[in-house]
C-alpha cells in the first residue's frame, strides 16, 4: 500500500483495493501492464477519485492471471 499512497492515494477504500488486487496478482502488479497505462495513470496529477476510476478501468479490460 505504501507505494500506491507515494502515487497520492490516500482513501482507504481504494488503498484496500490495491492491497486485495497485490496480494491476489501479486506485488507490483500495476508493472504488468505492458503498456504503462496503469502506472501513467498512478502518476496524473488528477483527483484521486478519478485515477482511481482510470486504474480500475484499465484493469478491467485486460485479463491478468493470479499470481
């Protein structure tokens, strides 16, 4: 979760999202994305609530297999 609230999350619901989805995709999950969508989105200077509705967006249209 640390890292996630050095990209400026900081509600604890999202924070408990990104802890469920590293500890089930394993750490630095966000890195899989070959694209760099997910971390380009971690580091906009947008609201919080927004990237968190980019990431999750993002997340979902693209299959990740457990760790």
């Amino acid at each position: 979760m640390q890292r996630f609230e050095a990209y400026g999350f900081r509600k604890h619901a999202h924070l408990h999202f990104f802890a469920a989805w590293s500890v089930f995709y394993g750490p630095e999950f966000e890195m899989r994305d070959t694209t760099g969508k997910l971390k380009e989105i971690c580091r906009a200077p947008d609201p919080e609530a927004d990237r968190f509705q980019a990431f999750r967006d993002r997340f979902d249209s693209f299959s990740m297999k457990a760790a």
